[in-house]
C-alpha cells in the first residue's frame, strides 16, 4: 500500500478515536511509510523500535510452535502501544492509560488497514 493509500486509513483513526496520540505505518526495516503523532515525536524512532521486535517475537513464537506474530499489545507504564505485523508493512499506535478500554477497537481499526 502506498503512502497517499494509507496517510488517509491512518488519519481517519487518529480522528475517530480521540484517544490516539500516534499512529505510524512502516516497512520491514523500519522506514516511516506514513505516521502522526499529536506531540510531534520521531516517527522514525518509534518505526525503527517497533520494527526491531519483530525478529525477537518471530523467535518467541517459533520457539513454543505458534508461528509468526501478527499483533502486539504492550502496557507501558503511561499507556499502550499495538502493533499489527504485516509482510509489507506494519502499523504502530499508541494510547494515554485512559484508553484501556479502546484498545480492542484500536486494534480492529489497524487489522483492517492491515487485511
């Protein structure tokens, strides 16, 4: 998917769901294909970041025989970040702690960029 294809999917989620605070699209080696954030962090930092787990969980799951990772929820000590894994690209967003309960549908709303 192309950035002028994606740059909208990701936009129409940071407004949709009002607890967003950053949505990143990348590729396989961690260059931004398309991304914002409301505090204007380095979109390339948290593509390379999220990119370079990938190796780490393909092992995880290799290891006890459950395949490749397709989704990540992490809670972090100020909030959570989901990562959705794709073979062409893959898409971080992350939250504040008060949206807990978005999660799911933070994560429904990656997936189907993703499919």
């Amino acid at each position: 998917m192309s950035k002028e294809e994606i740059e909208p999917k990701l936009a129409n989620i940071m407004s949709e769901i009002a607890e967003v605070e950053g949505i990143v699209a990348f590729d396989p080696k961690g260059y931004v294909i398309s991304g914002q954030t409301i505090a204007n962090d380095d979109t390339s930092k948290i593509a390379k970041a999220a990119s370079e787990l990938l190796p780490r969980l393909t092992l995880l799951g290799s290891n006890i025989s459950k395949g490749s990772p397709k989704e990540l929820t992490i809670t972090l000590s100020k909030g959570y970040a989901v990562i959705a894994y794709g073979s062409k690209y893959s898409i971080i967003c992350f939250v504040g702690q008060d949206a807990k309960n978005q999660l799911g549908l933070i994560s429904r709303q990656i997936k189907s960029i993703m499919e």
